[in-house]
C-alpha cells in the first residue's frame, strides 16, 4: 500500500508575526520557514505504519513557491521515499488545494492520504474535509491514534471529541488528518539529509493536473490582535471583587 502525505511551508513556530504595513498579510520575506507541526505528524504516521511492514511507499506532497521544495526535502530527510511538488506561484487556499491533491490521487492511487488537521498560518481545517469529499472517500479528522488492518483493508481511528474519545473505522482507501497527540515526530538524522538530496521530486503544474486555481476568498485586511492592558496590583479582597464587579462586569 502506498501512503501520500500532504506537508505545507509555514511561518516557522517560534518567530513572531509581524504584519505587512499595507495590512495585506504578514511578512514572510526574510523570515524562517518550516514544516506545519501537524503536517510533521502526519508525515512521522505515515513512516510509522510503513516500518510496521503495513505499506511500501511514502510520497509527501508539497504546493506552492519553488521554496516548498527545502520542505520537501526536510520530508525526504525524515524517510519519505518521494516527493511531488506542485508548483503554483498565488495564494492557495484549502478547496484548491483539495482539488490538486484529489488530482494526484487519482494519478498515484495511494490507498491512504494523510494530512494536518491544520495549519499554523491560517488555520483553516478545511483541506482533509473537502478532498475528502471530492474523492468520495471515508474521513477520520483530528485523529489521536491509528490502527490499520491489512488484511481486510480497515483503518480504525480514535479522534478527541468534547465529550471524549470517538472510535472510527474507515474502509480503505481514507483521508485521515492528524492531531498534536498523535505522535512525536522524529527529528532528521545527518546521514538521512545527505540521502535526502539524492531523492526524486516530481514537479506538476497545476494545468498539467487540469485543476484551475481560482479563490473564492478575499482577504480583505489582516491586523494584529489588541494589545493586552497591564495587569493590576489590588491590595485586598475587597477592591478585588469591587474591580470583577464594577470595571470587569463579570460578577
């Protein structure tokens, strides 16, 4: 069985957002990248069930910018036998992006597609769902841990609900998409990154995969969050709850 992992190049986790000064977005030049978090999860289940002798190949899948090819390679590194990068020079947004991988499936029939449940940028949620849709495959979302079986092609799937823990089984072929408590991802090991370079990426063009990328959003401003007030100092009880009460207005 082949596993296909969608891995997308963010805004690195650590830096501080910065917006652009005409509030079109936030800078993203001269700023360090890397792999979504949730993607890198996806990525270590992927190569997890493939070492447990349930699949044979893992292909990461990467849209966007000629730079998405250093995430892939970060894939590649981590054990990823292949990459494919689909090059696209606009803003992608999750239908477009559903609409690409759905055309990369039916080119690479994996019997098992594995994405984030998000990404850090825009924290959208939506790319699992949609292809998902498109392809007329049963989804397991914001899974927390996953058991294959082989034999009679079954993926059974725990995902956290508020009110607990769900238990999906999922006929393959499926879309899962992962949570942070899925794994812990591996990191890259040196000798992996020098094997890395030599690894195949296959690049497309969204006309080659005949999907038209076209948005029906609009951003129309991104602003920073309100700065927080500082904190006050009360000096007893009572000025306590007189301030929750009179200023706060929560009791």
């Amino acid at each position: 069985m082949k596993i296909m992992v969608a891995i997308k190049r963010v805004v690195d986790y650590a830096v501080k957002i910065r917006v652009k000064p005409d509030k079109t977005g936030v800078e993203t030049q001269n700023v360090k990248m890397s792999m979504n978090p949730f993607c890198e999860i996806a990525l270590e289940e992927a190569l997890r069930i493939k070492e447990s002798g349930l699949a044979s190949e893992v292909v990461a899948v990467s849209m966007g910018t000629a730079q998405c090819v250093d995430t892939l390679r970060t894939g590649l590194a981590m054990g990823a036998d292949r990459g494919i990068h689909v090059e696209a020079t606009g803003a992608l947004y999750p239908l477009s992006v559903a609409k690409l991988l759905k055309a990369l499936v039916e080119v690479e029939k994996p019997g098992l597609l594995i994405l984030g449940k998000q990404a850090i940028d825009d924290d959208c949620n939506q790319t699992g769902q949609m292809v998902a849709g498109l392809l007329g495959w049963p989804q397991g979302t914001f899974a927390s841990k996953v058991v294959l079986d082989k034999e009679n092609q079954v993926a059974t799937v725990d995902r956290e609900v508020d009110g607990g823990l769900e238990t999906l089984s999922l006929d393959l072929p499926a879309v899962i998409t992962t949570d942070l408590r899925l794994n812990q991802p591996r990191y890259a090991t040196l000798p992996n990154i020098m094997k890395a370079k030599s690894k195949a990426i296959k690049k497309f063009t969204p006309q080659e995969l005949n999907v038209e990328i076209k948005s029906d959003l609009e951003v129309v401003q991104v602003t920073e969050p309100p700065k927080r007030k500082a904190g006050v100092v009360v000096s007893s009880v009572d000025d306590l709850l007189d301030k929750l009460k009179n200023e706060a207005h929560v009791i």
